[in-house]
C-alpha cells in the first residue's frame, strides 16, 4: 500500500469515525427532547424512578389533604 492509499484510508476512518459520534450526539439530543416533550418510554431507569416517586408523593399528599377535610 503506498502512501497516498493510506494517508486516504486513515481519512475515510476519521470522518466515518466523526459522524457516527455526531449522528449518536444528535441521538442523545432527540431523546433529551422526547423526555422534556413527556415521552416517558425512553427515559433511563433511574429518571423513570424519580419520575414515579415524584408521582406517588403528589398523590398522596392530595389524598392526605382530601382526608383532613
């Protein structure tokens, strides 16, 4: 392999390597929209987690105070 074939094949693997990384950063990005939008069925785990806890305490604090009337 001369020279220039190898100098054109470590530039054909940066840029491939360059855009799948911005292709999974623009990924990343949709997926943060889709969470902020409420789609909840990509959300990581421990976000779900929070979500859920947070959902739990706001409904028992309305039952509570629905019970103290």
């Amino acid at each position: 392999m001369d020279r220039m074939s190898m100098l054109s094949q470590v530039v054909r693997v940066n840029l491939s390597i360059q855009l799948s990384l911005k292709e999974s950063l623009i990924g990343r990005q949709r997926i943060a929209e889709f969470t902020l939008g409420g789609r909840a069925d990509i959300l990581s785990p421990t976000m779900k987690e929070g979500y859920a806890q947070r959902y739990r305490r706001t409904l028992e604090q309305a039952s509570s105070a629905i019970q103290t009337r």
